[in-house]
C-alpha cells in the first residue's frame, strides 16, 4: 500500500516522529512528563530526608548547648578539655551549617 504525497510529507514532520515514535523513555510528550513527574516525586522525597536530616541535627545540637555547661560541672574538666570540646562543637556546626 504505497503513500500518498500528503501521507509522505506527514512522516518527514518532525512533530510527529516524536509522538508518533512509542519507546520507553523517547521524547515523546507523554513519556517525558512522566519521567519528570518521577524526578520531581524522587525530588521531593530527597528534601523531606535532607529536612529530617538537618532538622535531627540541629535539636542535638541544641540538646549539647543545654548539657554541656552541667557536663563541664559534673566532670570537673580542666580548662584544655572544655576548649577541646568548645573546638569540636564549633567544627561539628561548621560542617553541618
């Protein structure tokens, strides 16, 4: 069944070689708003941990500002060791900022 001359130019429009081509993952509309539907949900799981991340270090963070200064006095710790734990906790929200 040979093709007609509008049927012909109609295969060379390159809008509908990409929505006509059906593969996983080609550029065809509906296979790209899935793949970015999937990315954004991908997306948004990866900020809701990094959230729960940084929200869990941050309330420890604060737990060891509020028990250290009783730590300092329950242990009895020289000054060199109070500086090394001030260095530490300076370094650890450094990192964590």
């Amino acid at each position: 069944m040979p093709l007609n001359a509008e049927e012909f130019r109609a295969t060379l429009n390159p809008a509908s070689i990409v929505n006509n081509r059906a593969t996983v993952g080609g550029p065809q509309p509906a296979a790209l708003e899935r793949m970015l539907k999937l990315a954004n949900q991908k997306l948004s799981e990866q900020d809701a941990w990094l959230k729960e991340k940084r929200d869990r270090i941050n309330s420890s963070l604060a737990r060891l500002d509020a028990d250290f200064p009783q730590y300092v006095h329950d242990n009895d710790l020289s000054m060199s060791e109070v500086k090394l734990w001030v260095w530490r906790l300076v370094a650890s929200r450094a990192f964590h900022q």
